[in-house]
C-alpha cells in the first residue's frame, strides 16, 4: 500500500488482516457449511492460479499462510519459499512445504517438481476445511508417508510410473485404497471428486489449479457464500505490547535469518 525509506531503514506498509483461516478452522464456535468451504477453496485456487500461469510455485501452501482480510477474502500469504519453476531442468530442494502439506514426490526426495505440488497442499487444506483438524499429521518423513499411505493407500509403480526410481523411495507396507465418503460424510459427490483428484499420487495426473476452478465442485449447488458472509473469527485478536514487541523480535529475526518461516520443516530457500 505504501513504501517509504527512514535512514537505512526501507519500511513496508501494507494491508492489516488480524486472522487466517487455520484460526477459523481452529475456532470450534464457528459453524462451516459446504457453501462456505467452496468459497474459501475457490478463492484460494483463484490466487494460486495467477501464480501458476506466471510460471510460480508457492511451496508453503497451508492455512496459516492464507490471510482473512476484513471483506472476507483470503490472501495468500509467505512467498518465502517460492520459486518459479519454468525451467524444467534446474534442480530444487525436496526439503520445502510444511510436513502436513507436503507432497509425496517431495518426501521421497525428487528434485524435479512442478507446481503439482500445491495442489497436493491444496488438497490437504480442502480436507481440513470439512474434517476441522489436519488430515495428514505426521511427525517426521517416513511417519508422514505412513500416515499418507494409511489414508490414501499404497501407491504402485502402476499407479504411479517412476516411484521406485525417486532418490528416496523406499517400499511401504500395503494398505487398500479407501473410500472417501465413509471419512467425509458431509461431502457430495462432487467435492469428493475433486479431493481424490487433488490428492493424487501421481504428480503428472494430479489436476491443475485451472482444471480445479473448472470442476463441476464450483459450478453445482450450493453456490459459494459470498466472502462478506463467510463465518468470522469469534473473538478479536486483542495482542498485548510484550506480544507486539515479541513479534516484531521474531520478524526482525527472521529478515536477518533470511526467512519470514523458520522452523525444521521450512530447511532450504532452493
């Protein structure tokens, strides 16, 4: 909104958004109904799909980087770990996305990826939004690809050709595939559809953020609540000045650190 320099200070005044949508989920007063989950998934894929078309990939998809502002809207926040990705041959760090969030290929260690990767992220967020708690919490690597695996299935070199050759793959115990609507029994045919796209193994079938604006999910009923009606968090978030200090501290930290998102997920800027 604003940019001015104070001596070798260049200070930054942008828009204030007190919540995100982790704290609306987290916020067990508030009432989501389907309508109001299409509209949040449909803003969120709007926003990550004008990254996509220019050619970046955000790689921290997650709710707590997805701002509320006073309107209603979200705002896709923490660019820290993006990069553009539209050269196919240059290498990246496997060691990017918050672990729940974390794409398959990433955790089996691929140096090679696309922009399928928020769409994993994507559909790790959908779940939680109709769920109201993470989907797939692991702890570390190999407990995340267990805890994915238990959920979605083992994947194989048939259903996901080149598995067996990622730098980190190793072989899984076997579990079936499972069946969405005995977990999400509020979903429609629709939303499930869309969710068992979204998670996909494969990365190359995966959908897009372009193919997702376009699934039936978005055009069929309900319609999405318009954001000034979505549900708003139901108590202000009121900061004391020790808390405001504290944050400035850790922000100030993290501009030396070179990262806005250090935590032992957040390892590389690759």
């Amino acid at each position: 909104m604003d940019v001015f320099t104070n001596k070798q200070n260049l200070n930054l005044v942008i828009e204030y958004l007190e919540t995100d949508l982790e704290l609306l989920i987290k916020d067990k007063n508030l009432v989501f109904i389907s309508a109001d989950i299409k509209s949040w998934m449909f803003m969120m894929l709007k926003g990550l799909d004008h990254c996509h078309q220019s050619w970046i990939i955000h790689r921290d998809m997650k709710p707590n980087n997805l701002l509320v502002a006073a309107d209603g809207t979200l705002r896709i926040a923490d660019f820290g770990l993006a990069r553009d990705y539209g050269d196919a041959s240059l290498p990246m760090t496997s060691q990017t996305v918050t672990r729940w969030y974390r794409a398959p290929e990433l955790i089996f260690g691929a140096k090679y990826y696309s922009a399928a990767i928020d769409m994993w992220a994507v559909g790790c967020i959908f779940a939680e939004l109709m769920l109201r708690t993470p989907y797939l919490p692991g702890d570390t690597d190999i407990d995340q690809l267990q805890i994915i695996v238990k959920a979605l299935g083992t994947p194989t070199e048939e259903d996901w050709p080149g598995l067996t050759k990622l730098p980190n793959y190793i072989e899984l115990k076997p579990y079936p595939k499972v069946v969405f609507s005995d977990l999400f029994t509020a979903a429609d045919a629709n939303a499930l559809d869309l969710l068992s796209k979204l998670l996909t193994f494969d990365p190359s079938k995966r959908i897009t953020s372009r193919q997702a604006l376009l699934h039936p999910y978005f055009s069929s009923l309900p319609r999405p609540t318009l954001p000034e009606n979505l549900p708003k968090i139901s108590k202000p978030i009121i900061e004391t000045t020790q808390q405001v200090e504290e944050r400035k501290l850790h922000i100030a930290k993290a501009f030396v650190n070179g990262s806005l998102n250090a935590s032992p997920s957040h390892v590389d800027s690759q």
